[in-house]
C-alpha cells in the first residue's frame, strides 16, 4: 500500500472524494451481494483504486487515503504518456 499526501487536497477535495467512497460501500450493501467477491471484483476491473479511514490523528478532517492500486498507470499520465478516461474505484473501510 502506497500512501498519498492526502494534505495537498482541499477540504472539498477530501469530501468528495470520501463521498464517492461511502457511495460505492452504500451500493455494495445495498445489492446484497458478497462483500468479498463484490470488492475483489472491483478491485480487479478498476485501473486506479484509493481507499480510504478514519484517523483522528490525519492532519485534514481525520481522513487518510492510500493508492491501493495504480501507481504506475498515475505515472504515465502525469508524464502525459497516457490518456484519461481511467476506471476508478474509491472505497470507504469503516
């Protein structure tokens, strides 16, 4: 797991972000299907994945964010060596 500064976001930044993750949780649990199967099938189809904590020490509103999956995919687009769209997935761990 590879930690992101999550402090170089501002707070609507933060907000939305964990807005779109407590979404995708919301809809896992509201489709009944296995947790484990549903998430690892996410996982596996998404080219970028940050999840997200609480952490009452985190610097920003007691959130805490990892890149969980594609590190190297963010690199070739910062670098302009790939094209967007990309499909993400943004999960809450409670």
């Amino acid at each position: 797991m590879h930690e992101n500064d999550i402090t170089m976001l501002s707070s609507d930044q933060i907000a939305a972000e964990v807005a779109r993750a407590n979404a995708t949780m919301e809809a896992l649990r509201a489709s009944g299907q296995n947790h484990s199967a549903w998430m690892r099938s996410a996982f596996q189809g998404a080219d970028i994945v940050f999840g997200y904590w609480q952490d009452q020490m985190a610097p920003r509103g007691g959130v805490r964010r990892a890149l969980l999956k594609g590190r190297d995919r963010l690199l070739l687009i910062s670098q302009g060596m790939e094209a967007i769209p990309q499909r993400m997935l943004y999960v809450h761990s409670s």
